[in-house]
C-alpha cells in the first residue's frame, strides 16, 4: 500500500467512526449528551485528509506533519476511548476505536517504510 493511500484510509476512519459515535449515541442517567472531545478524532483526520495531496505529491514536510498527527490519533485512541469501551462493555465503541488504532498503525508502518526506503536511496 502507497503511503497517501494509507493516509487516506486512516483519514476516512478517524472522520467517520467518531461521527458515527456521535451521531448514534444514546445517552445515560449519568451521561446524558455526548462530549464534544469525541470528535477530536474527526478533527485530526479532517486535517490528515488535507495532507493527502502533499503526501500524494511527496512533500516531506506535510508528510512528517501527518506522521505526527497519525502518532496523536494513535495513542489518543490506545488510552482513555479503547479503555473506557472496553469497561463500560461497549462492543460497537470497542470496534470503531479499535478500527481508528489499526488504521493509524497501518499508516504509521506505511510512513516508516517510505521514510526507511528514500533514505536509502539517497
């Protein structure tokens, strides 16, 4: 997989699953509305999906840019969402976090590769 294509799916996925949470979400006794931090994911792949052209045309800067934004996105997803759907026994939460984390490490594998091979060919 190219690195602008993985950047692009994991974009998509950040964008979509946490608008699906918030579109869907059924409040509690205690939690009666849905916190606006649940679409930090939308922002960040929002802004991931706006690097796709640099990356498409090999700009490092944006490149690096959304490393660091997809480094965010997983580690911000790996913690208090995954963790919090896996306590409360959320099986949807569960799967739409844990699709963003595999998405974000699939573009990061993808990212390190590119940077390991054109540092070899210079």
């Amino acid at each position: 997989m190219k690195t602008y294509q993985a950047n692009l799916l994991n974009a998509l996925t950040l964008i979509l699953m946490p608008l699906w949470a918030y579109l869907t979400y059924e409040g509690t006794l205690e939690k009666p509305e849905q916190s606006v931090t649940a679409l930090i994911p939308l922002f960040l792949g929002f802004t991931l999906l706006l690097c796709h052209k640099g990356i498409k045309n090999e700009n490092k800067i944006i490149a690096h840019v959304a490393v660091l934004l997809t480094l965010i996105a997983l580690l911000g997803n790996v913690t208090k969402p995954l963790l919090t759907a896996i306590e409360e026994g959320r099986s949807l939460g569960v799967f739409r976090v844990s699709l963003m984390i595999l998405t974000s490490i699939l573009a990061m594998i993808t990212f390190i590769r590119n940077f390991i091979s054109n540092r070899k060919k210079s």
